[in-house]
C-alpha cells in the first residue's frame, strides 16, 4: 500500500466536517485531562491534604464514574448523543470553574475538592458511553476503523504524554489552580465545538432524527439484545475478568517490583510508562493507515492476550530494561484489541447502543479497585509471584475456551459485513428501532 493511500485512510474520518468538530473536541478534553492528573495531587497536597486525603479525591472520581456509567448509556439512547455530550461538558468546565473561585476567594478546602471530583467521574461516565456510541453517527461505517485509531492515538498521547507533561510544566511556571482553571477552559472550548455539530449536514453523517430512536427502546429489550448476542456479553466479561486479573500488579505491584527486585526509581517507572504510551501511540497510527483483517474478531481477541501475557514473565527478569520490550508488547497489542473492540461494539444497533457500551464501560471499571485490593494484600516474594503469573496465564486459557465456544468468524469489521435482511434482534419482542441487522 503506497504511502499516500495509508495516509488517505488513516486522516479520512477528518473529511467529515462534524467528526472534526468531534475529533477537536475529544483532543482539547482528553488533554485537559491528561494536565488534571498532574495538577490534582497538587492542589490538595497545597491545601494541607496528606495521602489518606489524596485517597479520598482519588476515590471520589473513581465512585462519580462507576456509579453513573449505567445512567449515562441511558441518556444516549434517550436523547440527542450531541446534547449528552455537550452537556457533561459544560459540567465539568462549571465545577472547575467553580473550584477556581472559591479559591480566588480564599476558603477552598479538600472535602470541596473531593465534591468536585466526584462532579468530574460523573461527568466522564456521562460523555464517555454517549462520545463512543456518537462516533458511528458521524462518519460512514467504512471509516469506523480509522476514527477509532484516531481517537486512540490522541488518548494515548494526551493522557500518558503530552498531557502529564505539560502538567508539570505549568505547574512549575503557574500555581496548582492555574492549571486547574486552564483545565476548566478546555472543557468550555470542547463545549463549544460540540455545540456547532449539525447532524446530517456532513457527507457521511446521519441526521439527528435517524441518530436517535423516536421511541426510547426498554432497558429490559437493551440486556435482552445484550445477552442474545453470545459474543458481546462473553467478550465483556472476558476484558473484565482480565482487567481484574491485570490492573493491580501493573499499577500496585510492577512500581514496588522496579523499586526493591531491579533497582529502579521514580523515573524507571515513568520511562516504563513513557514507552508504553509511544508503543501505543505507533500502533494507533498503523492501525489506521491500514485495512482492517477479515477475521476481525479472532484478531482482537489475539491481540489482548498478546498483550497480556508478558505479565507471568514480569516478574522473572533480572534487569528493568528487559522490562522495556514487555512495555511494548503491552502498549502495543493492548491497543490494537481495544482500537478494534471499540470498533465491534459500535456496530451494534443504535437503538441500544449506548447502554450496550456504558454495560461494556461498567465491566471494565467494576473490578479494578477490587484488583488493587488484592494486590494490596500480600507482599511476600511468593504471593506477588503468584499474581504476575495468574495475570498473565489465565487470559490465554481464558482465550483457547472463547474460541473454541463462541462463533468469531461470523463478525466482520465495518462496511464489509455480509448484508442480511431486516430482522429483529434475538429474542426481542419487537425490531429495535434503527437496528442493524444481527451479525
């Protein structure tokens, strides 16, 4: 494929002049975000807060997103998703705003920062399901792959570079809240290009009336599409069950593995971070430039285990940079599962399709600080051992049984599914509204 064509299909969804509206909007948030994780420890650490307080901000976030995630994929498939997202926006620049003046004033304490953080979680669980299940409105299904990389190249880089970043750059020229308030504008600014998406007037995009159902599809009709599609609640589970699995060693254990087995410090730690956001970044990158496989399915599926199982051989290592080719195979193939996950799980139809991936958003959140408490458990060589080489085994077993028990090779990626007629989801009562016909 020649360079021109790679680059032509990677920059296409940027064609559409409402997804640029969109992609602008997810850049200047997810960079107000990846500056937010900086600034945050230091504005309570600025207000007298020690770490159980800290905690506590943190925590809060963490509670704001997972217990509204559900009502988010609720407001997206029952009103405008530009709405829902511009809304949450407005939020979220209107209690940094706030948080802002209250320390102008003077008297900004931590149990006010620890409200506004859970304001901020509330608000990601609400655009997030809604800015996923908008995505599809926006640009023709042929582009769904690339759009998807887009937007994965830009979290990567935002949230785990630049963003972080120009944190602490900031933080070092300006004060805490500065930074805080200059997180505030990029809110209003993402806002603001959301509010001048006009469905339907973009080559590619569909009007607000075909985005949205005129009559909201039950709850009960939404799990009952869910679980008759035996492949979208399986592979639910199984990124799940994998993240509790993972996330703790990675985020609780592989710091302190680094520090007393390999000798590293504070900045191994980062570099280890760094690479795995440029390995990220590199695969978001191929990934649009190229046409997505066939066998869409079975290669997601491939990939996340791909990028799991170095965990199990983690631990073992004598030295922190043979760490450093696991942090690319992690950052890389990771990426590749979720840039194609992201994409599987928009085709379904968009009647449910926002509680469909606020479902998928809850069983990946929901056991998470689960896997951090068990990793915090133990410390012992041999309870740590164990952990690493469970996180990184288990997944492979856990793929040999999908594939064998759930049918892959009938899902194809976007705009080369295999047409079927219309019919209604398995086990509905009545066709979803807008629905695509069942893979």
């Amino acid at each position: 494929m020649s360079k021109s064509r790679s680059l032509y299909r990677s920059l296409a969804p940027l064609r559409h002049r409402d997804y640029r509206l969109f992609f602008i909007s997810y850049l200047v948030s997810m960079l107000g975000d990846g500056v937010w994780l900086v600034a945050l420890p230091w504005v309570a650490m600025e207000l007298g807060g020690d770490s159980s307080e800290l905690a506590m901000v943190v925590g809060a976030e963490a509670v704001g997103l997972v217990s509204c995630v559900l009502v988010g994929g609720a407001l997206a498939d029952r009103f405008p998703r530009k709405r829902v997202i511009g809304w949450s926006f407005v939020a979220s620049f209107a209690v940094l705003a706030m948080l802002t003046a209250v320390h102008v004033i003077g008297d900004l304490k931590v149990w006010q920062l620890v409200g506004a953080a859970f304001v901020l979680g509330a608000s990601a669980a609400i655009s997030g399901p809604a800015s996923d299940a908008f995505t599809p409105d926006l640009v023709p299904e042929e582009s769904l792959h690339s759009a998807n990389a887009l937007e994965s190249t830009v979290r990567s880089l935002t949230m785990r570079m630049v963003g972080p970043a120009l944190g602490g750059v900031l933080i070092s020229l300006l004060d805490s809240m500065s930074v805080i308030m200059l997180n505030a504008v990029s809110f209003g600014v993402a806002a603001l290009c959301v509010a001048f998406i006009r469905p339907g007037v973009s080559a590619g995009s569909v009007s607000e009336e075909e985005a949205e159902p005129a009559e909201p599809v039950p709850y009960r009709q939404a799990l009952r599409y869910l679980f008759g599609e035996r492949w979208l609640w399986v592979l639910i589970v199984w990124s799940g069950v994998v993240l509790l699995l993972q996330s703790g060693p990675r985020q609780v254990l592989l710091p302190f593995l680094i520090s007393d087995r390999l000798g590293g410090d504070a900045r191994d730690y980062g570099l280890f971070i760094a690479v795995t956001g440029v390995a990220a970044v590199v695969a978001s990158v191929v990934l649009g430039a190229r046409k997505p496989p066939k066998d869409y399915a079975r290669w997601m599926l491939l990939a996340w285990t791909a990028g799991a199982a170095p965990l199990a051989v983690m631990v073992f290592v004598p030295s922190f940079w043979l760490l450093l080719p696991m942090a690319v195979m992690y950052g890389c193939f990771s990426t590749v599962g979720n840039v194609y996950w992201s994409t599987l799980i928009q085709t379904v139809p968009s009647a449910v399709r926002g509680r469909v991936i606020s479902i998928d958003w809850l069983g990946s959140l929901a056991l998470v600080p689960l896997s951090a408490v068990i990793a915090g458990v133990g410390s012992g060589r041999a309870f740590v051992v164990t952990l690493f080489v469970l996180g990184g085994t288990l997944p492979v077993l856990m793929t040999l049984a999908t594939l064998r028990w759930v049918d892959l090779s009938a899902l194809r990626p976007p705009g080369e599914a295999v047409k079927k007629a219309e019919e209604p989801a398995p086990e509905a009562p009545e066709p979803l509204v807008g629905a695509r016909p069942a893979s």
